[in-house]
C-alpha cells in the first residue's frame, strides 16, 4: 500500500513580505521592505504624515538623526522631503542589512547608516541635529535612558520626536523639555518636543 505524502501549505508569515511606504516627496510610494525583528514595529503611515506635518512637510537644509531606525521609514522619508543628510542608528544586524539594501535601492546618497548600539552613538556622537526621531523599542526603558541627554544632539532650534508605548508627561520624563505636540493613535502616543 502506497502512502500518501501531503506537502504542508507555507504559512502566511513565511511568505509575507514586510513593507512601509513614503508618503511624500521625491521617493513618494516607493516601498521599503524591512525583516521580521523583535522589537521592530514601524510607525503607521498615519502617525508618520502627522508627523510630517508638524514638521512643515519640506526639511530642506535640514539634517535629521534617526535613533533606532528600524524600518528606516523616518530617515528615508525626510531625505523624501529634502533634508540635507540623515544619520541612521541601529543594532540588529538583519534591520542594519534592509537599511542598507533600501539605501541602494533609492540610491539615498544623503543617508549614513551605522550598525551600533545607540548610547555608545550618543557617547561619541559631536554632530548637531535640527530633527532627531527616536521610536525605541517598547519595554526597556530606553527613553529614561536617553532622553536626559538627547539635547545635547540638537541644535539650537531643533526639534525631537519621541515615540512610545505610554504618554511622556505621565512618567514624568519631561524635565528638561517643552512639550511642542502630542498625539495617540491605538497604543502609540508620540510627541514633539523642544529643548528649554
């Protein structure tokens, strides 16, 4: 008697492809494809365009530091828009890789990605930035970490973006800073802030 051998159907992570899309500018819905990473969740394209638009849509001259890339969507996107240059920060080797691919791909000359830890960036890091994105990973108190020292990144008129899985004025975690905008959307909050 003959067995009957049947093949398993892929499952449907297998075969999903990650994706994020530009919103606007130069690279306006060119696609960014991005690994299955823990801890890696991208930024809905909602939030993002809110963003955006309290940032005044055009960063021309402007240049950005995007902490925790990730998927690269923040830093790509304002090269979208014009920024001068962006430096993108992330550890995982597999996120560092996309990054890369997705540089090549939208021949982002402007973009300097760096495969590090980000408190050893910020340690060594001199340059000035007129927008910093930072969207750690939820959990692990990367923003009591970072936050008290993120100003000294920012030029004088500069401008941080935080992202987060609770509001920033309930952890009390805005000493130092002026609360520009805030905003949630599902179980994002995300602010704009200021240095004083």
């Amino acid at each position: 008697m003959q067995s009957l051998i049947l093949s398993k159907p892929l499952s449907s992570k297998a075969s999903k492809t990650n994706q994020v899309r530009i919103n606007a500018g130069v690279w306006r819905s060119r696609l960014l494809k991005f690994p299955d990473v823990e801890g890696l969740r991208p930024t809905p394209e909602r939030v993002r365009q809110t963003v955006f638009n309290w940032l005044g849509q055009d960063l021309t001259g402007k240049t950005c530091l995007d902490l925790f890339a990730g998927t690269g969507a923040f830093g790509f996107e304002a090269l979208s828009r014009n920024a001068k240059n962006v430096v993108m920060v992330e550890n995982s080797v597999l996120a560092y890789q996309s990054l890369m691919q997705n540089q090549q791909l939208l021949d982002a000359k402007n973009s300097h990605i760096l495969r590090q830890d980000v408190l050893a960036f910020l340690s060594q890091n001199t340059q000035l930035f007129d927008v910093v994105f930072c969207d750690p990973p939820y959990h692990k108190a990367w923003l009591e970490k970072i936050l008290p020292s993120l100003n000294q990144h920012l030029s004088p008129s500069g401008l941080l973006y935080i992202e987060a899985e609770f509001s920033l004025e309930l952890r009390d975690l805005l000493s130092g800073w002026q609360l520009v905008k805030q905003n949630k959307a599902g179980n994002v909050y995300y602010h704009l802030l200021k240095s004083v």
